[in-house]
C-alpha cells in the first residue's frame, strides 16, 4: 500500500536595494520574469482515535528477534485502553528483557489523553517484574508500586499534559504536522522526563517489508546517546516504524505487518 503526498511551500524572502551611480547609464529595460507557481503544502490530516490492533516484526540489531502488537480499545465513554506486547525469540529474550507486556488506560477529554492506570509486566529467564501505578487527577499526584527502587515509589505531582510512554506514541499520531515541534512531559514507573520531537518537513518513502508508505519522519531530539525515531503515514492509526538507536547504532527496530480496525 503507497501513501502520497506533495512537497511543502518554500517561503523565501529578498530584499531589493538600487544604487544611483553618477554618469553612468539607465540599462535598458528588461522583460519581468514571471513568478514561479505555488507548490501546495503538503496535506497532512491526523488519525481519528479508533479501535484498531497493530502487529510489528522486532528486530534487534538488524536480525529478527519476536513479534510486537499494540492494541487500542474503546473500554465505553470517555474512556480507553493502549496495549503493547513484545515476545521475543528463543535467544533473544535475555537481551532484550523480553517478555513485555505494558499498559494504560486512559480518558479522551476533548484534543487530550489523560491517563488514568499503567502497568507493566516484564517476563525474564530467571526473574520477572511487576509494576502497576495510578495517575490520581483529584489529588493531583502519580505513584507506582511493585517491583520498584524505593526512590521510585514516591508520589510523583502531576501537570497538566503529562502522559505515559504509551500514550506519548497515540499523542504524535494525534499531534504530529510536517515541521512541527512536539513536547510532552513522560511521568511512566515513577520517573519524569521531558520529551520533545521533531517531524521533517517533508515525507520520505518507507519500505516495511512488501509496502511501501510515504511517511513523515519523527524524530526525538533531547534524547542524547538514546534516539527514538518514529515513521507516520496518513491514513494509518499507529506508526509504521519504530526504531530506537544506542551510541549511533540501531538496537529495537519495530516494523508494522498488519493493522486492521477492531
């Protein structure tokens, strides 16, 4: 499946000065070169919130190491539910601390997803772990509890905006224009970071597997040795490509095989 598109309006600004020189001559008058035409700005229209169930193929340093699926659910009302689950291959699950299963269930209030619980799940060869927390808007703190560092089991105050590692993906969907800024306050497993992305300005073409999207390419850019770069497509609910790179190098690349509406 192709997704096309056109490139974005280049604004280019000039300022014309004129120099009078004594004695010299008038040139002669030349023809006005007529103005180039208008190329239309790309259109770019977000995803509307919908149930739908993504399957991605996880790659770990470029070979294939398990099967990802995110998931979303309209639960009834206002509120909602983002899953994700990774397995990963025989070999691969030690290095990747897989299994993972993570979720969150959220309110859609308005233009925003307010999240409500989270919980996580991550399934090792010799240990497992176990987190749940609650985003408690009325008292206006997030704590985690579970198997945590101490540190991290401290009630966390709450700003307006501030959204889990799940919901961050759902909000660029939502949010991202080509040549567009996003920030977004990550409260996730009792810590808090800043996270601002970048989208390019124009689209490039993706290969994922036998399809091809024109997609536009996000990317984070207070991230430091940990780069999260996302692939969007219009038309499609979830990204088609995850990537997220260590030390310049690629680590879990995530690439979508199949949507489909729930």
């Amino acid at each position: 499946m192709k997704i096309t598109s056109s490139k974005p309006v280049l604004l280019l600004a000039s300022l014309l000065c004129t120099v009078a020189i004594a004695q010299a001559q008038e040139p002669p008058a030349t023809a006005a070169t007529p103005p180039l035409p208008a190329v239309p700005a790309i259109s770019w229209e977000a995803p509307a919130l919908e149930p739908f169930t993504a399957t991605y193929q996880a790659l770990y340093k470029g070979k294939d190491a398990g099967d990802a699926t995110m998931r979303v659910t309209h639960t009834g009302g206002a509120q909602w539910r983002v899953d994700m689950q990774v397995v990963g291959r025989r070999g691969f699950a030690s290095v990747l601390g897989l299994n993972l299963e993570q979720s969150t269930v959220f309110e859609k209030r308005g233009d925003t997803y307010v999240p409500i619980s989270q919980a996580t799940v991550r399934k090792g060869l010799f240990l497992g772990k176990k987190v749940s927390g609650t985003y408690n808007w009325q008292a206006g703190t997030a704590q985690w509890l579970g198997d945590l560092k101490k540190e991290r089991t401290q009630p966390i105050a709450l700003q307006p905006g501030d959204q889990s590692a799940l919901l961050i993906n759902l909000a660029i969907m939502r949010d991202a224009r080509p040549g567009g800024q996003m920030h977004y306050r990550y409260v996730d497993v009792g810590r808090v970071r800043q996270h601002d992305y970048q989208a390019a300005a124009d689209t490039e073409n993706v290969q994922v597997g036998d399809l091809s999207y024109n997609a536009l390419r996000v990317h984070r850019t207070n991230g430091g040795n940990d780069e999260t770069i996302l692939w969007i497509a219009n038309g499609v609910p979830t990204p088609v490509r995850i990537l997220q790179r260590e030390d310049g190098e690629d680590r879990i690349d995530l690439r979508l095989i199949e949507y489909q509406g729930v």
